[in-house]
C-alpha cells in the first residue's frame, strides 16, 4: 500500500472519511480495499468502515479506484480470443462482443489470434475492426497448438498494459452482461481468477439421449463460490497471475488441448484464488460433429490424460504416481459396474459408466507421457 499527502491529523474515531478516501492509493492486488482499509485504521488507533470509504470514494468522484487491482486510472481489460477455420463462429463472437455492457471505468481491448498460418481469419477482423468502438487487434500464430496461440494473446495483451486478461472461444458468445458480471465478482471477492457458466447450444436437434445424458453440460457452483478450477473458454485473468511467466501455457500439451487445466492447476498451487460468477454466462455452439458416442468418449480419455500429463509435470514425486495409478484403476473399476447397471437402466447409464472408464484409462496412461491430440480436428464453422 501506498500513502499520498499529508498525514490525517484527526483524533482516533474522529477520521475524515472524504480524506481518507483521497489519501489512499491501494497497490495491493491480492488483499485489496479491506486490507488497506484496516490497516490504515489501526495505524491511527481507530475503526474504519469500508463501505463508508467505498461510497465517500465514488461519490467524490472517483478519486481512488479502490475497487479494482489498485488502479488509480482506468482498468485495462483485453478480451482475448483464439480462432482456427471458424469464420461464422468468429464473426458471432465479435459481434456480441461489440454488445457488451463495459464495467465502468475500464478500457476494453479485443485481441484476436488466428492459429492458421494462411491467416484465415483476417478478413472477417478487419472488417469488424473497421466498424468496432473497441481497438481490435488481429494476429497470426503460425506454430500450431492452443497452447501457442494463447501464450501470443497474453504477450499482446500485456505488452499493450492490459490489467486483466479475459478469454473466449470462437465457437463461443457471451451475454451482454458477461465481462461486467465477471469484473463484479472480482470485486466483491478480490479473487485472481474469475469464471463463469458455460451453456450448450445445439446447432440442430439433438437426439434425446444427448440431451437426457446431460453429455455436454458443465458443473456449475454457487454465485461468489471459491473453485478449485477454470477454463480459458471464458475466463478473467488478473495480470498478477502472469507475473515471472513469460510462456504460461506449456507446449509440452501440443495439439492435445489442457495446456489451460494445468495452468490453472499452477495457478492454485501458487495460491492465486478461483471465483464463480453466476451470471457471467456465455454459451457454446455444439456442431452436429460433436454429438457423436465416440467423441465424447474420446473427449473422456483426453481429459483423464491431461489430469496427469499435468502432475507429471508439477509433482513427479513416486507417491503422488501410486495415488494417481490407484485413483485411475478405481475410476476404471467404477466405470465397469456402472456399464454393467446399465445394462438393465438403458444406454444413458451404460454410457456414463463406459465414459468413467475412458476417464480412468486416460488418467493411467497419462502417467506414462501417452497423449491423445484432440486439437487436430477443428469441429464447427
């Protein structure tokens, strides 16, 4: 915390709230505005309360941005997005993107990474970028990987003096509330990292065992709720997380995809706090490619891998390998009985019981550096 001016000279209790509101620059990005609050009170032998200075501090104008990473000035936010062969699906983000309600006092910027070499998308940002009220920036990552183009969005994003870092997929659009809604629960919880609902939206009818499966649903948590994992499909980051981390997402995943998960996995590791945002929604176009036994299947395998290509690399200890080994066969002795109950409950149990199997299989063979590249195939347009 930093202090400007001259010493409050009131009496214990007795503390201008108006001064204190101006006399306080709040630098610290993880404790924030109670911290601060606090300690300036004990410093002077008396109580402050901070929803006083809060509303003394916006009502003067405000003076001091307590309620944000420390910032004395405007926040700089970059939506950042990745975009491989999804012309369609990269113009509907844009376009809701251009709808978003801004959080006031905030700076937006739109970071665009196409992952083709040829720069396929180029034409549909350019073209958007010329219409836009925000500054869209568009570039190319030729090395091919998720991995690769989200570490180039960051660079941007922090090279352009970005205070945070949101993401979103190209087959993705948010609410038009999504980006405040995510800044609100920042706020209100001085959290690190803050996400949100996901929602599934079929591009044609789905048959009904895809939609009484549930398959492409994602759990959700309680509103302002501490979670133990996030995703970059859409996410906002404080820039605090990428401090000393020049390349933060590890190319050793290649096309395999959960270069994010372990990010994240580092991130709590290192004591950064996760958020849920209720109402920060965003939905996912599910093409007709994806309602497919074999894909989510695969998609299971992939994910039960990627668990432990990621403590491979940050835990490599021969316990945590047992522990990981034993939960894997659990996991795959659990899946058999629930493939077998189906057997009488019908196919929508059998196939949740056969997708906890591939889960355990790809958390075993994920021990042993076996990858499965899910990212060689882009689905939807």
């Amino acid at each position: 915390m930093h202090h400007v001016g001259a010493p409050i000279g009131e009496s214990p209790g007795q503390l201008d709230l108006e001064r204190v509101a101006r006399e306080i620059v709040y630098d610290d990005p993880v404790g924030g505005f109670t911290s601060d609050v606090a300690g300036y009170g004990r410093r002077r032998g008396t109580t402050i309360d901070r929803e006083s200075v809060r509303l003394v501090g916006t009502a003067t104008g405000g003076v001091v941005r307590h309620d944000w990473w420390g910032r004395s000035s405007a926040v700089n936010i970059a939506i950042c997005a990745l975009t491989f062969h999804r012309p369609m699906g990269l113009q509907r983000l844009l376009d809701h993107i251009e709808s978003l309600d801004t959080p006031p006092g905030s700076d937006v910027r739109v970071v665009i990474v196409d992952n083709d070499a040829d720069g396929s998308g180029r034409d549909v940002v350019e073209a958007h970028a010329a219409v836009s009220r925000f500054d869209v920036v568009y570039l190319v990552e030729p090395t091919r990987g998720i991995w690769a183009g989200r570490n180039r969005a960051v660079a941007e994003a922090l090279g352009r003096g970005a205070d945070a870092v949101a993401f979103i997929d190209d087959d993705e659009w948010p609410e038009p509330t999504w980006l405040a809604e995510l800044v609100r629960a920042r706020e209100a919880t001085g959290a690190d990292v803050v996400t949100g609902p996901i929602l599934p939206v079929f591009d044609e009818t789905p048959p009904g065992w895809a939609v009484d499966g549930r398959f492409f649903e994602r759990p959700g948590f309680d509103d302002l709720a501490d979670i133990p994992y996030a995703r970059t499909s859409q996410v906002l980051i404080s820039k605090e997380c990428f401090d000393g981390w020049p390349d933060p997402f590890d190319r050793r995943f290649g096309l395999s995809g959960g270069d994010d998960t372990h990010f994240f996995a580092e991130l709590r590791e290192r004591g950064h706090r996760m958020v849920w945002a209720e109402r920060a929604v965003v939905y996912e176009s599910v093409p007709a490619s994806r309602i497919d036994v074999g894909w989510i299947l695969r998609r299971q395998y992939r994910r039960g891998q990627t668990l432990s290509l990621s403590l491979r690399l940050r835990d490599p200890r021969p316990v945590r390998y047992v522990r990981r080994l034993a939960n894997g066969m659990l996991q795959i002795a659990a899946g058999v009985a629930r493939a077998a109950v189906g057997l009488v409950r019908g196919h929508v149990a059998r196939l949740h019981g056969v997708e906890q199997v591939l889960f355990g299989a790809g958390m075993v063979t994920g021990l042993f550096g076996r990858r499965y590249d899910e990212y060689v195939t882009s689905h939807g347009s």
